[in-house]
C-alpha cells in the first residue's frame, strides 16, 4: 500500500464487480495492444519519506543559498526581507489546494484577495485596473505587447534596449509566431535613446515598451518617452516597473503611461533559481476589456451580498478558442497571495522605507565603490537600487575572488550587452548593511 | 468572526505598522539629494496601515471562505485534482532550493541543474519522448511553446506553406486558442458519435498545408482513442506533427506513452498529473517533450552535463529562443520531482490504475440516474450529461453542481466538453477512498431524487453557504475591479 493510494485488494474487488470487470488489467482495454506499454518504467520504485528527504537535502546542499552568502546580484531576481507572516499565509493549504476560482460559493477566500491583489497593484501604479496577475514580468511585456497590437489592429512593436535582455528575448520568440515585426530602440549614456525613438514612431506603431527603473537600474523618463510614443496613432505606451522603487518615484499612470507591467517577486516571493514568480499588468479605462488573464469583480449574490466573480474572460475550456489574443488562462495565484500580504504588511510606510533604504544604500555603495577611480560609473543617470560600474578588473575574476568571502558579486553585463564588456552590474537593497557593503568595496579596492 | 466580511482596505487605521526594518546603517540622506525630484513621488503611498494581527486574522479568514483538496473531495473533471502531498511544500522550502539566485555562477547552482535533469529524464521516459523542456509556465504556455516547435519544424525545412492546425471539437479550447496564437489557421473536426475521432473527416483535413494535428488521448470525454495508430499515419504521411495535450496523462502513466502512440511533441500538466498544488489558479508548470526530429528547436537553455557538471546550455542556434524569464517554475519542478520519487514506477503506474478504477466505479454506480451519452468503458473520468428524464424537472446541470455544494463537495467541471449537451464532467483521482466516492455517489442520488420530488430545492440551490449565486452578468456590465472606499 502506498500513502496516497488507498484502495485495498477488498476494495477493488467491490468496485471491479459494480463495474461489471474482472482484473484491474480489463480497465485498460481501449488501448490497443501495439500501443500499450509492456515494460515497467524505467526510474527508480517508490521511496519513502525518509529517503527522498535525504536524497533532496543532498541534491540542495550541492548549491549555495543566499543564507550563507553576501548577494549584490539582481538584474531582475532580488534579494529583499521577505516578512515572515507571507509565508504562513500561503502556507494555508485552504489557499494552496484550491483550483482556480470557478464557483464562486466556495471560493471567495480567493476571489477576495485576488480583488484586493487588483486593488493594489492598481493604486501603486496609480492605473485605473489591473489583472489577477501573470506568469512572470517578461511574459507581462508580450501579453502587453500582444494587447497593444489587437487594440490598435497594426503588428509594430518598438522595445527599448534598455528592457531586460530575457525579455526582448521572449517577445522575438512570440513576435515570431504572431507575424509581429519588433524594433530594438539604442541607448545612449544607459537610457533609451530619445530621439532615436522619434525617429522610429509612425501610424504603423502598435506599442513602445520600456523598463524603468531599466535594467543597468536608470530611471527612465517615462514622461517624456510617453509624449513620443503618443505621437503614434493609438500606439500604446507600455512601461515595465520594479514595484519596490514606487515605493519613492512617481506613479506610472500620473506619467502617461497606458499600461503597466513588471516582476513582482521582489514583493515576498523566494529566489527559487528563477521561479515562480509574477507577472502583474495595470492599465488605464481604456484597456480594462482586452486587459488578458483573469480578472475578478465585485458583485451581488442572491441576497445582496457583496461578492466576488472572474469576470469580463471565459473559463480556459471556453477560452475564446480561434479568436482568441492570448491563450493565457491561469494566474499565479499563490504568489498574488504572497505579494498581497507583502503590500498591505509593509503598507503605506513600509514600502517607502524599503525603496528608500534601497536607494540610500545602493548610492552608498556607489559612492564608496566609485570613490578612488578604479571603478568608474558605466553611465551617468540617475538610479534606483542597481547601477553599473566599470575597471580594467577582469570581472569573472573579481566574483571568484568575492566569493572567497562569501559574497556574490554583480551582473556580467558582457553577457547581453558585448559594449559593456567589464561593466558589473550591482544590486543593493535594504537587506545590505554598510559591513557587508565596506567589505565588498574593499575587496574590489584590493583586488 | 463567523461572518466575516471586510476588505483588508476596511481594516486601515492610520498611524498602524505590521513590519520593522532595521534602521537605516549608513549617513542619511534626502532621497531628493539622491535622485532628481521630477522623478521623486510627493505623495502619500495608497496602501493600508495595519499591524500584524490584524494581517493574519484577515487573510486566515478569508482562507476559511475557500474549498481546498485538504477540505474534502474535488472531482473537477480534466484538472486531476488529486492530494497535494505535504512533503512536496517542505523540499521545495529546503534553503538551498528556495534561496537560490537564477544568475548565480554554474558552480553554485549544481543541485538546481541535477533536479532539473532528473526530473526531464523522469518525465520524457514517463511520456516516451528524448528531450523536455522545463520553461513553460503552465499547461497553456506548454502548447504555445509545443505548437511554435511545429512551426519552426516546418520553416527549417522551409516547408512554409503549411498553415493549418487541425483540431477535434472535443478539444480544450485551449488549442484552437493556441494555435490562432502561433498564427495558425483553425481546422475543426467533428467527433464519431463515440466521441472519438472521426477517421474520414481527419483523411479529407489533412493536406499539403497541414502543419499538425493537436489531441488529448484519452480526449476530453475520457475516452481512449483506439485509432490512435492510424491517427498518427495519417497525419505523418500529409507532413504534418502531431501535437500532444498531456491534460490527461493521469489516465496512462506506466500503461501507455504518447512518444509510442506516434506522437512528437507533447505538454504536461505538471499541477495535475504530478501533484503539485493549483493554488487557486496557479503557478503551474507546463513541460514540453519532444522527439528527437524537434530537439535543435528547443528554448534555451537547456541543462546538459559536460563531463561530471552540469551546465545551462544556450547553444542551440536553431532554438525558438525563450518563453519565460529564466529556466521555469523551479519550485514547482521540486514539487514533481519529489513526487515521482515518492511514487516510483510502481506507484506512478499504480496511481494511473486506480485514477481509473474509480472514475469507472462513479460510472457504474450513477448511470442509471444521470444521463451518459456515451454508454462504454471510460478512462479517468465521465461525463454525464444531466439528469435522466430531466425535462420534467427542468433541472440543469448547473443546479446539480450548486446543490453539490450544500452538501459539502466541489462540484464537477460543468458544460465542458460543449460537443455533450448539459455535461457534467467528473474526474475523482486515485487519491480518493472507496469512502468517500460511496458518499459522493450518494449526494449525487439524493439530488437525482429531488429534482424529482422537490426541483425547486435545488434550483434554488445553493442553501447553506457563504454567498449564493453571486451575479456575473452584473460583474461584467458594471465593471468593479478595483476597492475605491
């Protein structure tokens, strides 16, 4: 007998007569005997508890968690303080082991949260709605990239360089699919390139999308942007944010922007190597029907009551089959939870005080590190909690010797971006203190 | 607290705090003196001031309004809603999984790519297929990724004029929505009166602009699709692929694999078939095989081992590039590894048995009070389709499923497939006792009885819980998204 298998041999017998059959084997019958597979699986037979424990402690212990290490890596995964009570909450196998909301009687736990998930999402980044969230922030740029193009019917999409190099990655791979044409904007001094994106908006543009803060962690000027993005005919404006830097600059939606995208795993999820994580998208009034994934609504039941129902998509099975724009049908629900628990912990105050002591302390470490002239600033804008510098030290060397005093160093940036071949990108937040700060510099001072 | 009823909004009270951060270490400074004030919000954050209690209570409450697998049974047909071992939730928690940075050097991530491997190995040899991508994010991003394999198949050989993507109308709607989004053109076929592909309308579909086939076997009626053989000729001898939805894998590990049924590529549920919890709708994870004839198309990376390392390999220039940040749900893939362990061949085969056994034993046990259109054996689940002679009653399959609820079930996935008038689709997993399937079949007799002595008691249904047919057509007309106070 297996733990999770509890039918006995008297059982089955029972259930094997009411169905009219004799042997288990009879169940599989319709498949045909050139198809059915005659030979047992080739892997391991089942183990107990105590053994797969071991054996998965030992596959974990062969990496190096961060618990262990100094982190200034980021370039789109960060190591910020995770409040405790997130995890209890998603822990609550009432959240865990529900399926995706569809009767709304018993599902209101998450249906809620889902709502006030919507809710803050939406005021943070100061948009008229937003969704039940996505698979991750560079799938939420394509979504929105393939949003923009059915609201505007043109299949132009112009991306900055500055966005997540993973990301314009993504978006080749579904432009390809889709037939849509995607052009890269330059950067100029690590932002995008003004008035090279003037040159590149027509009539035929369906989206201008940017980072911000952008991957070299520059602040870009998203008002500005706009207003050339505007100049296109029903060309979307997208703009992809870190959610922790609106704890201190402005609201996307008070610049202009018409739909908001980013990773929200800096709002209490785990590293995990890269996943789950989150993907949320914002939008203005105008973008709320074409909005894709779920999304939950208030309502009444029978009696009055407020309530909550998906609303405004079909269910997956009903997706709306060939017409459809996105096939997405799920969210990521448990780290919605997260990330809803996140927000309204750290709340009003909180989430200042967490982008605020991000950006004191990465500009302290910018100044500390740029101090003596070995290391110069890559480019010189002003930033949030990521900034790149620059040496004649060979930066894979640098990380070796770092490592050494368990701390892992930046971002390679020579592995997207061969102009910056020696730039390192580094990620301060508030979880750094300023040891383990003077002791990064002074090893880069030493080395 | 009984009737709880607040938003988290409703809780705010000005001055409260539920977090302390260690005070700032360094010379403070004026964030204005840092960055430049255009950029800088003046404003007051609109976020809710609360303290920690308050949090816990809140969502603990919220938690008490939602149905769970640990509630109680869950026969939600084509989602598996099978038990979410614990163990599962404690190895994907293990520090040296959960605080682990996607971009930290290759000697670093050593466990990671070890599971990542295993796991692909497990996988393509549960499904029969050479290689597997691990990067989709869920069921939906597996056939969006499968299906743009096919496209790049066709195009390298520079075979472009293949355009279409044939389809069963029994399919999720799902795959026709994939397709359309990897730019393909839609062929619908209709299904033999058993629910089966009907072999002739598949001959006068396929042609020189057939690009693939995409099915589930067994298909969305449970039903195991004998032709499959011929299926697969068919297909293979216009030049085209044939596409696998692994949305009901459950029914056939150890018992049969798509990779010998003819298949090239094929996606899993790994939130249904191996366990990992759906979360209330997520995150899941969607893996896709392939046969060797698509592996140079693969997404990058893929983990590969050079020597005694592993290593993450984007050297694969005919690649589609990438569909998601990263290599995937990592923390679901420890989930589903630590299962497949758990389980073993033998269990894994096992699980596919009994997950049958028990949606036959439902069959048997109900057909003679609701309606089964198709009268055979079934695979992992049924559908029904309404209640026998319920023309007099009038009751619909919608009041089946709310009257379910009063007493104590989820209900069964509901009009799905469309090809089966008033379906009500019922898959119970292996994971659930004689017990529990004797005290279902009996809730669903006692509401085959009184649709007949008391309709209106269950289509006024439901009675006893939280809230009662919330309005959808109201949600959908006037828009309320968002809390505005």
């Amino acid at each position: 007998m297996h733990p999770y298998l509890p039918a006995t041999p008297e059982d089955i017998k029972e259930m094997l007569e009411s169905i009219g059959l004799e042997s288990l084997d009879q169940l599989f019958d319709d498949i045909p005997k050139d198809v059915y597979f005659n030979r047992e699986l080739d892997m391991p037979k089942a183990k107990s508890e105590l053994e797969v424990t071991t054996y998965l402690k030992g596959l974990a212990n062969k990496n190096c968690s961060l618990s262990n290490l100094t982190s200034f890596l980021g370039a789109g995964a960060y190591d910020h303080y995770i409040p405790s009570i997130v995890d209890h909450i998603i822990s609550r196998s009432e959240f865990y082991t529900s399926y995706t909301p569809y009767q709304p009687e018993i599902s209101q736990g998450t249906l809620q949260y889902i709502f006030e998930f919507q809710t803050l999402i939406a005021n943070l980044t100061g948009m008229d709605a937003a969704n039940a969230s996505l698979y991750d922030g560079g799938t939420a740029i394509v979504e929105a990239a393939l949003m923009a193009s059915a609201y505007s019917k043109k299949d132009e999409i112009i991306i900055s360089k500055s966005v997540k190099p993973d990301a314009r990655r993504i978006l080749h791979t579904y432009a390809h699919a889709q037939n849509l044409k995607v052009i890269e904007v330059d950067i100029k001094d690590g932002a995008t390139d003004i008035e090279a994106l003037k040159g590149l908006v027509t009539d035929d543009t369906a989206a201008v999308i940017v980072q911000s803060p952008n991957f070299f962690g520059i602040i870009e000027d998203l008002k500005a942007l706009g207003e050339v993005a505007h100049k296109g005919k029903k060309t979307t404006f997208v703009a992809s944010v870190d959610p922790i830097s609106l704890g201190i600059l402005k609201k996307p939606g008070d610049l202009g922007v018409d739909v908001v995208v980013g990773e929200g795993q800096a709002m209490g999820m785990t590293l995990s190597f890269g996943g789950p994580y989150l993907g949320f998208m914002a939008v203005n009034k105008a973008y709320i029907r074409k909005i894709p994934g779920r999304i939950v609504g208030q309502t009444e039941d029978l009696d009055g009551k407020r309530s909550f129902v998906l609303t405004l998509t079909a269910r997956e099975q009903h997706i709306r089959r060939e017409k459809a724009t996105s096939n997405i049908c799920s969210n990521q629900g448990l780290n919605a939870l997260a990330a809803t628990v996140y927000m309204v912990t750290l709340g009003k105050e909180g989430l200042r005080e967490v982008a605020e002591q991000s950006a004191k302390k990465a500009h302290y470490a910018f100044e500390q590190m740029t101090k003596s002239g070995k290391y110069k600033p890559l480019f010189n804008k002003p930033f949030f909690k990521e900034f790149a510098v620059t040496s004649d030290v060979d930066s894979a060397k640098l990380n070796d010797e770092l490592r050494k005093v368990d701390i892992l160093g930046g971002y390679d940036l020579g592995k997207s971006y061969p102009q910056f071949e020696g730039g390192v990108l580094y990620a301060v937040t508030e979880k750094r203190t300023k040891e383990e700060i003077d002791k990064l510099t002074s090893v880069m001072e030493g080395i | 607290m009984r009737n709880y009823e607040k938003l988290i909004f409703e809780l705010s009270k000005p001055g409260r705090k539920a977090y302390m951060l260690p005070p700032l270490d360094i010379e403070d400074k004026e964030i204005k003196d840092l960055i430049p004030a255009e950029f800088v919000n003046d404003e007051e954050l609109n976020l809710p001031e609360l303290f920690e209690v308050d949090v816990i209570r809140h969502y603990t409450n919220l938690s008490n309004k939602n149905y769970g697998l640990d509630t109680g049974f869950y026969p939600l047909g084509s989602c598996t809603m099978k038990y979410n071992p614990k163990i599962n939730e404690d190895t994907a928690r293990y520090d040296g999984f959960a605080n682990i940075h996607p971009l930290q050097p290759e000697d670093c991530i050593q466990g990671s790519l070890q599971l990542m491997s295993e796991l692909e190995k497990s996988l393509c040899e549960i499904a029969g297929m050479d290689r597997m991508t691990l990067q989709p994010a869920a069921g939906a991003h597996g056939e969006l990724t499968g299906i743009m394999l096919v496209k790049a198949y066709h195009e390298d050989r520079g075979d472009e004029k293949r355009n279409k993507i044939i389809v069963p109308d029994s399919a999720h709607g799902t795959n026709p929505a994939t397709a359309a989004m990897a730019g393909y053109k839609i062929v619908e076929i209709k299904s033999t009166k058993d629910g089966l592909v009907d072999l002739e309308a598949l001959k006068a579909a396929v042609g020189d602009d057939t690009a693939g086939l995409m099915l589930t076997n067994p298909n969305t009626l449970g039903l195991f699709d004998r032709g499959i053989k011929e299926i697969a000729q068919i297909v293979h001898d216009a030049g085209g692929l044939l596409y696998y939805d692994g949305a009901n894998m459950n029914a056939i590990m150890g018992h049969a694999r798509p990779g010998d049924m003819g298949f090239d590529v094929v996606h899993y549920n790994i939130h249904k078939t191996f366990s990992t919890p759906h979360g209330g709708g997520g995150p899941g994870s969607g893996p896709v095989g392939v046969k060797n004839i698509l592996v140079d198309y693969l997404p990058v990376p893929m983990v590969n081992k050079k020597g005694e390392k592993y290593f993450l390999d984007y050297d694969y220039p005919k690649t589609i590039g990438k569909v998601k940040d990263f290599y995937g749900h990592f923390g679901i893939m420890v989930r589903a590894y630590t299962y497949i362990l758990t389980m073993g061949s033998d269990g894994i085969k096992r699980a596919s048995t009994m997950a049958v056994l028990n949606a036959n034993y439902i069959m048997s046990k109900l057909k003679d009070y609701y309606n089964l259109p198709i009268d055979t054996q079934y695979m992992h689940e049924v559908v029904f389709g309404g209640l026998k002679g319920s023309s007099l009653s009038e009751v619909t399959t919608l009041d089946i499923a709310k009257r379910l609820l009063d007493l104590g079930y989820h209900p069964p996935t509901i009009y799905f497939p469309l090809i089966i008038n008033q379906a009500l689709m019922i898959e119970p997993t292996e994971t659930e006792s004689k017990e529990t399937l004797d005290e279902f079949i009996e809730a669903m007799i006692q509401i085959a009885k009184e649709a007949e002595s008391d309709p209106q008691l269950v289509k006024s249904a439901p009675h006893n819980t939280l809230v009662r047919r919330p309005d959808e057509v109201k949600a959908a007309r006037d828009i309320n998204v968002k809390y505005e106070g």
